[in-house]
C-alpha cells in the first residue's frame, strides 16, 4: 500500500475538501483519502503507485495549486497481522 501527501494551496473550507476528493477519485481508486484544508493537505492511500502527473493536473483543473506531492510505501493493519501470526506460528514450532 502507497501513502501519497499531496500539499495544496487554495483550500479553505470543506466544500474545497469534497472537490479535492472528486478530483482526486477521477484519476484513481483510491483506499482512503484523508483532507484537511485547515492543513492544506490530502492523504491518499492506494494499492499502486500514483501517477504524480495526472493527479497534479486533475487538481490544478479544479482551481487549487497542488504545491508537492510525497509518495512512500506503507502497510496495512492486515499486513502487520499476517506477519505477527507468521511470527507467532514460527516461535510455536521451535
């Protein structure tokens, strides 16, 4: 899983927020998306790897500056489970 921060100029209320989500849910599908215009932020999470470009331009089309764009790979609480059964089972057969 992929954790994008995206810094955008222009947000000041959560009107500005819903219009981010819609743009940002036209060029992706996303897990979860987190905004917060106070912020000037909008988290994404997603399966793959976000094409920067395009979303720079979906948003910019709504009249906000996307300002940068940070993308990492993170896990999931279902990742974290699966390994700490596999390392629970492993200890269990030693």
């Amino acid at each position: 899983m992929y954790k994008t921060t995206i810094k955008i100029e222009g947000m000041i209320s959560k009107m500005c927020e819903f219009h981010i989500r819609r743009a940002i849910k036209r060029v992706i599908v996303p897990v979860k998306i987190k905004t917060a215009y106070s912020l000037g932020t909008a988290i994404v999470y997603t399966e793959e790897q976000i094409d920067q470009e395009a979303l720079t331009e979906a948003i910019d089309k709504t009249g906000y500056v996307v300002k940068e764009i940070t993308s990492k790979e993170v896990y999931s609480k279902n990742d974290l489970i699966d390994f700490f059964k596999r390392l629970t089972s492993k200890k269990d057969t030693e």
